[in-house]
C-alpha cells in the first residue's frame, strides 16, 4: 500500500506539502501547479487516507465494502486547453471524494474512451463532465455501474445530474445590460447544441431587441479563438454596446482584442462572463460575470454519487445549484 512519502516523491514536493493539500488546509497549502502534481501521484500510487480516519467519515465505504474507484470523463475536449470551469469543478470533486475515502482512479477525455475503456470489465462509477452526446453516453453507461453528469447544460441524460444551468446564467447577463440601457448585445461563444446561445436567441426575442446574426460571433469557449474571432468581428464592422462571453477564459481573449484597438472597457464596450475565475478579479478593469459555484457543485456530485454507490436511491436525481451576478468594473450603460 503506497504512503505519503511515496505521492511526496513522486510529485518532488515535502510530505508535509502533501499533507497540508490533501487535508484541504485552505489555498495557501501549494501553488495550483503543485496541487496538481501531488492529485495526479495520488492518482498514480493509488494512495488513500489511512483506515483510522475514513473510519471517522460517515460517509467513508463501509467495514467490508470493496474498494470504489472513481472514473473523471471530460466530454469537452478543446485541444490542450484546459477549460478553467472543469479543471476547478473536477478538483473540488477530488478532494471530496478522498475525504471520504474514495479515490479518483483516471480521468480522460471522450476521445480517449477506447483506449481507457478497452477491456471487457465493467467499472464501478464515473464522473462526467461536460456536455457529452448521446453515442459517447452509451457508450459510457455501458461501461459504468454507476453514472453522474455535471456542467452547464441540462441535459436529460437518465443519470444522477449537478447542473448549474449556462440558460438561466445568459439570461440574467442580457436582463442586467438591457437594464443599463444596451440594446445591440453581441455574444461570443459556441452555439451548436449550446443552451448559452439558445437563451441569448430567446431573450432577445423576449424582450424585443429582435435577432440579428451579425452579433454572434462563433468560436470555441478559448481565450485564443475568442480573440481571433472578434478580432475578425471587428474588423469587419462588428455594431455593438455590449459583449456576452459564454465564459470567463473566452472574455480574457475577448478584453486583450479591445484593448489593443483601444475600445475603452467599459465606456465604450460592456464585457461580461460566466462562471467567475479566479484570475478575472484582477483584471483591469474587474471582470463582471455570473457566477458558478464549482465547490458546492462538486460537493453535491460527491454525496449523489456515493448514496447512489450504496444503494439509498435509485431514480435519478436532478440537482440545480443557481448562479448569481458578480457586479465589478466592466460594464455600464452605453454611451
């Protein structure tokens, strides 16, 4: 059985570093990057919280339970980036499931099922993160006994499911810059299968600022293709108050562009995100946006997955966790 001075050697950190960040000391225990290092050699050795203490989590497996592993399955894949949202929703879950003595044995991504999923043995349990299609999900579910999703999109999937609806996010992000008085609102984000662009469509609609196609400029959730997007946007006449970026890593791209055509931020261009990272508090200006509790979703994810592992319930469950709107510096009514 692996100790914490294997994870320790294996990540190149002290085991006193490991044991402050699986203890959850706070985020002053390591540096994100050193946090990752240390989940991803608990991943590799294995290792779980010593019998003593999972035997004082109420929720830890039972004397006599087999050993649960739990599968992450990112079903957004855009390339190497790593979208800020998942990374932050998959790690509160790691942690979660190790203070109750689970252990998130591999996360992988749909186009990596094959070689993960290659054998005949059925797994215990997955996570799913993303939207996910419905041939993935077959697939999947062929594969797990136990199945939960969680992300943005309400997805009637059968499963276990977290969801902090983009929908409901994307609507109050047009309610609050129609309040300031913006009328031509652009969005900027993906819009196949995406209830983000969906809701942006019908609230338009709703409150009659009408559809006009040239106000949507569709790119992948990245800061990259964001910037390279408007940029093309712009260029080419883009007529707009106020941009609504799908999420946060999309307005960082999104905020680079304008300043660099010197298009003051915000009185002479509204920004706004979804999902409030970290970092968007210190940008100049301070990014509003809405946000997604990615530590309470996690949280519920964790306690679903595992009353399902044991049997306390058996029809799915849906569980919406709200967003709500961060007012900072980066929108205000047009000129």
């Amino acid at each position: 059985m692996s100790t914490i001075k294997d994870v320790a050697k294996l990540a190149g950190v002290s085991p006193s570093t490991v044991s402050r960040v699986l203890s959850g000391s706070g985020p002053s225990a390591a540096s994100e990057r050193t946090k990752e290092k240390i989940w991803e050699a608990v991943r590799r050795t294995g290792y779980q919280a010593n019998e003593t203490a999972r035997k004082l989590r109420k929720t830890a497996p039972e004397a006599g339970e087999p050993e649960q592993t739990i599968d992450c399955i990112l079903a957004r894949e855009l390339d190497a980036f790593i979208d800020p949202f998942l990374y932050s929703l998959r790690r509160n879950m790691e942690e979660d499931l190790f203070k109750n003595g689970y252990r998130l044995r591999a996360q992988f991504g749909i186009s990596d099922m094959e070689r993960y999923l290659s054998d005949d043995c059925r797994r215990d349990a997955a996570i799913i993160l993303g939207r996910v299609d419905m041939q993935s999900l077959k697939i999947i579910k062929n594969n797990y006994r136990h199945l939960i999703y969680t992300g943005l999109q309400d997805l009637d999937l059968g499963i276990d499911s977290v969801i902090c609806r983009g929908y409901d996010a994307i609507s109050t992000a047009i309610d609050y810059l129609t309040g300031l008085g913006h009328r031509r609102i652009c969005y900027l984000g993906e819009t196949k299968n995406e209830e983000r662009y969906t809701a942006y469509v019908d609230k338009c609609r709703e409150l009659g600022l009408g559809f006009d196609k040239s106000l949507v400029v569709d790119v992948p959730f990245t800061p990259s293709d964001s910037y390279n997007g408007l940029k093309k946007a712009v260029e080419a006449g883009l007529d707009c108050t106020a941009i609504i970026c799908a999420n946060d890593a999309s307005a960082l791209g999104v905020m680079k562009l304008l300043k660099e055509k010197r298009i003051a931020i915000p009185t002479a261009m509204s920004v706004i995100g979804v999902n409030d990272m970290e970092n968007t508090r210190f940008l100049e200006p301070m990014l509003t946006t809405l946000s997604v509790h990615t530590a309470e979703m996690g949280g519920h994810v964790v306690r679903l997955l595992i009353d399902r592992i044991k049997k306390r319930h058996f029809t799915p469950v849906k569980l919406y966790i709200p967003s709500h709107l961060i007012i900072r510096d980066s929108c205000a009514p047009p000129l």
